[in-house]
C-alpha cells in the first residue's frame, strides 16, 4: 500500500487501509473490466489490462493511494536472489565471508587466533 503525496496532501495509513480492504469486501459490486468501486468517496480501480500492472489505485479530493502488484509466484523473490527493493543488493549470509556486495570480510585478526606480530604465538589466559 503506498500513498502517495499531493497538493492536497497524503492519505493516513488508517483511512487507506481501510479504503482498500472495504473495495476487496466488495468487489464484486464493481463495473467494468477495471472493477471501477466507489469506497466510502474514493473512487477506486483496478488496473488490467493485458500489459496492467494489477495495481489498485484510488483517489478523491486530490488525495491518492495505490497498492503495488501482486507477486508473480514464478518470480524468485527477490531477496532469495539476493537483492532487495528495486534490485539493491542485500548482505550476503555473514557465514559466507563476505559483507555488502561482495566485499571480504576481515579474517579474525592475529590475537583472535592465538597469534601475535608476524605469527609468534600469544600465551593464552588460561596459560598464566
């Protein structure tokens, strides 16, 4: 669900979420093939047509809100691929030794492995 700002403003969360759930409660009181609904002054449709993004939108007194389309459940979510919001890349795994796209992430340092300058050994605290 996104609203979106205008001159007039920007609907709140509580007023669009209720518009929306109120159009799905009764769209099958909708004309057309855009499943055209007034909800409580909104004047609300679908978008379907063949290249439709499937996306509800609705206005009223310049205010504006759509929702985004429907997942297409044979495309990979995109976090499983790896990316977020609009292709972003997200952190790989932290078990896969890297951090945001890609980069390395530092190996321990040398007193974390038991190391000091150039390998010498450090005693360990159960050792004194």
């Amino acid at each position: 669900m996104i609203a979106d700002a205008t001159k007039a403003g920007t609907v709140g969360c509580t007023e669009a979420f209720n518009v929306i759930t109120e159009y799905f409660d009764n769209i099958d009181k909708a004309v057309g093939s855009n499943y055209m609904l007034t909800v409580q002054g909104w004047q609300c449709l679908t978008d379907t047509g063949a290249e439709g993004t499937h996306e509800i939108r609705c206005e009223k007194d310049g205010l504006k809100l759509h929702t985004t389309p429907p997942k297409d459940e044979n495309t990979p979510d995109p976090q499983e691929r790896g990316t977020g919001y609009n292709g972003v890349p997200i952190d790989p795994p932290a078990d896969q030794g890297t951090g945001y796209d890609g980069v390395p992430v530092d190996q321990p340092n040398a007193q974390d492995q038991g190391t000091g300058y150039q390998g010498v050994p450090v005693d360990s605290p159960d050792q004194n």
